[in-house]
C-alpha cells in the first residue's frame, strides 16, 4: 500500500468481501468505489456469517474506517436498515469509522420500479437479468444530471426543486409502460425522513482520503462486481451499469493515480455468472451441477442459482490486463476437492479461427468454442489448508499453469470461507 485497488476478474461473486476482509486487519480505510446493493459481500467470522450489500467490508475490522464513494449509488432505505442490522450484531457503526460522500447519487423508488418494467415477463428472452434494485436507472440519472444526490437531502429546498425534476421526468416515462404517477411531494417526504439517519455520515470523502494518503495511512479500494460485467470492457449488454475495473477506483472515490500503489484481481478456480449473457465455458450437466452444489453457489443478495463452469483462463488474463493487475487471489479452491479431473478454458475457436481474447460483439461471445486444457484432481482435501507445502501435488500443479495462462503470479489461495484460511502462494501483492 498506501493505495491498493482490489477488483474482480470475472463476472463478480469471486469472494471480493472475504479478501478485502482479510487485508483490512492491516488497513486503515476501506472505500467503497461503485455499484450499489445489488453487490453482495459474504464474509464469516467464526461460527458467524455476516451478509454486506452497501457497507464496505472493512466495516467489521476494528479500527478500520469504511467508506463509501462518490461513484457508488446509494438506497437509503437499504443502507439504513444495513447499518442497523450490524448494530444490532453488535457492531460499531457510527461517524468515526464510517462516511458517506456527499456527492454520491441516491436510489428511489421510481429507479426500482423503472427496472421491474424494462425487464418485462420473466420469460422474455430480451431480459438482461438485473437484480431489479434500479442500479441502472439510478446511473442513467446520474448522467442525465438529475439525479438526486446525498448532498441535496441537507436542503429541503434544494431537494424539492431537484425531486420534482425527477419525478416529472419518470412520470413521462411511465405514461409508456401505464404505470401510476408518482407523486414528488411523497418522495421527498421520505427523503427527508432519511435525511437525520444518514448526514451525520456525510463528507467531503475526496478531501478526507487525500488527508489520509499523505499521513502515509493505507487505504484499500474495494470493488463490486467482476470485470466482465463492466460497462464498457464486458459482455456488453449483459453487463452493469458502472465500471467496475481499477481504473473507476479513481473517480469514483476522488484520488489520483500517483496514490494507488498496487492492484489485486479476485477469481475463483472456477467460473460463474449470474443473469444472462455469454458464458463460453459454462456447463450445463453434472458438473455445472455439482460446482453449484458443492460451491453452495446461491446469489447472495437476489437468492438465484449462479450458472457454473471451468475456469477461463483467457477471459482472467485479459481482466487482468484491463485493470493492471500485479497479483491474483483465487478463492474457493476446496470446491474442487474430489473432482476427477479437472478443465481450464486456454483459447478459443471462432469460425475456424484461433482467439487468444474474449471478443467484444456480442453474437461473436456466444459463438466462441472454447479449448481446454485438462488436469487431473485430487483426493486430499485442501479445505482450510493455511501452507503451500501441505496443498495436493495436483492442485499446486493446477494452480501454476494458471499463473502461466493468465500470465499474472497467484499470490494468495482461499481455501474455505473462513477468514484466515489464506495461503502466500506466490510473491507479489497483497504483501
């Protein structure tokens, strides 16, 4: 550090929250930099499971100050009922150890309702496949220059001037799929009840963290989400509505790059993926099945089945590329205990020809045959394994020709959800 950046390689749920978890015991911040709560974080302390959607991981380390940026997108209501949730688990959660950017957007009602309507029956084959929480909507106002912003609840002026403005827009909008009006006086009669639960967290969180960085104080930047639902460098439009790769750490907290000092890319053993979209290497028999049984893959906020399969190889070594990723964590080795053998995605075939890339067409990522590698598996359990030297011969052999393929070293091995079952597998960050 003092600046690390730690995103996700695929399409998210690569166990994020257990690794910023993990390297927030030796840090003093932990930002927050986009999405909104559709990005869960799953974290297990002991015998205690703890479920995280806004609140930066970093909030259940003691001395540890969680923050949320600019570039994130704000559900009051869900953040006030997650702020109370870990109080009532007995958790810290007050101004000294956790703050609000003031400039960050707010998530209504209208956004949700918006998202619900686009999505059409569930049945539709033109669905992207959101958690219906009105991320994308939010966003859109966002960059409409309409949005409402946490600042603006400090003004009951300034709000009904800014909540009428939106409201008259959605109205419009609305009229389409003949859904009510919403009436401006009502949202902002919420917002205002919001208003005492949430500006006392509320700061200049730019000024805060460059204060913090030049008292040499270690900040963590924690992404949501993967690489590949990134708006402009994923499987577009399957994709979500921020950027979810290193370079968004940025803007979306308010620092410069001469702060950040490394980047961290996240990615299980293997491959998931919630919602629709290109899945080159998904597997839809037994063992797509048992990678989600065994995986217990279940999405944490939405409660849906993740799709499952082989690790891509490819689709890693290129996120890892887009965001300067200098060291890979894997997660959830263990899952891969028992199985037979084992594949890894190293290129692709399209139309007769070799790819080393995922492309970025849409029908083009659909069409793409991948080519594995195969390895065989292993019988001894690596599930909370904490050494290299007591890994299987076959999984250490599986891991290094994915530090090969990826062209990346695999610094750190998870190998349960526990929170200190890590392995320094390779050199290099996080150190």
């Amino acid at each position: 550090m003092p600046g690390m950046i730690v995103v996700g390689l695929q399409w998210g749920d690569e166990g994020k929250g257990k690794v910023v978890d993990w390297l927030a015991e030796s840090a003093d911040i932990v930002v927050r930099f986009q999405g909104g709560q559709n990005a869960g974080h799953t974290i297990v302390v002991g015998d205690e499971t703890f479920t995280l959607s806004l609140l930066p991981s970093g909030i259940l380390r003691h001395g540890t100050v969680a923050v949320l940026g600019s570039g994130v997108v704000i559900d009051p209501e869900s953040l006030i009922h997650e702020i109370r949730h870990l109080r009532d688990r007995g958790f810290r959660v007050d101004n000294t150890n956790f703050m609000i950017a003031e400039n960050a957007s707010l998530v209504l009602g209208a956004h949700k309702h918006l998202d619900i309507f686009r999505e059409g029956p569930s049945d539709s084959k033109s669905e992207i496949g959101t958690t219906l929480m009105g991320i994308g909507p939010a966003y859109e106002d966002k960059v409409g220059r309409r949005a409402v912003r946490v600042c603006d609840m400090a003004n009951p002026d300034r709000l009904d001037t800014v909540v009428k403005g939106l409201v008259r827009h959605h109205n419009k909008i609305r009229q389409g799929y003949n859904g009510l009006d919403i009436q401006a006086k009502s949202v902002h009669g919420d917002l205002l009840d919001y208003a005492p639960h949430l500006l006392p967290f509320v700061r200049p969180v730019w000024k805060f963290l460059r204060e913090s960085l030049h008292q040499n104080k270690t900040v963590l930047f924690e992404g949501a989400q993967g690489t590949f639902l990134d708006v402009e460098h994923g499987t577009y439009p399957y994709v979500t509505s921020s950027s979810t790769v290193s370079g968004s750490a940025l803007c979306g907290s308010g620092v410069g790059p001469k702060d950040i000092e490394s980047v961290v890319g996240v990615c299980k053993a293997y491959q998931t993926r919630v919602g629709n979209g290109p899945f080159p290497t998904e597997q839809l028999n037994s063992t797509g099945g048992k990678l989600r049984r065994v995986g217990v893959e279940i999405g944490t906020i939405t409660s849906r089945p993740r799709r499952c399969g082989w690790l891509d190889a490819v689709m890693v070594r290129q996120a890892c590329a887009i965001s300067g990723v200098e060291g890979v964590v894997i997660t959830k080795l263990d899952v891969l205990d028992g199985f037979d053998e084992l594949k890894v995605c190293s290129g692709y075939r399209l139309m007769g020809q070799y790819l080393d890339h995922l492309p970025s067409c849409t029908d083009a990522q659909s069409k793409v045959v991948p080519l594995y590698e195969t390895f065989p598996g292993w019988t001894q359990p690596t599930a909370g394994v904490r050494k290299k030297s007591n890994l299987p011969k076959e999984a250490r052999a599986y891991i290094d020709r994915i530090e090969e393929l990826i062209e990346c070293p695999v610094t750190l091995l998870s190998t349960s959800p526990e929170r200190n079952d890590i392995i320094r597998y390779s050199d290099g960050p996080p150190s």
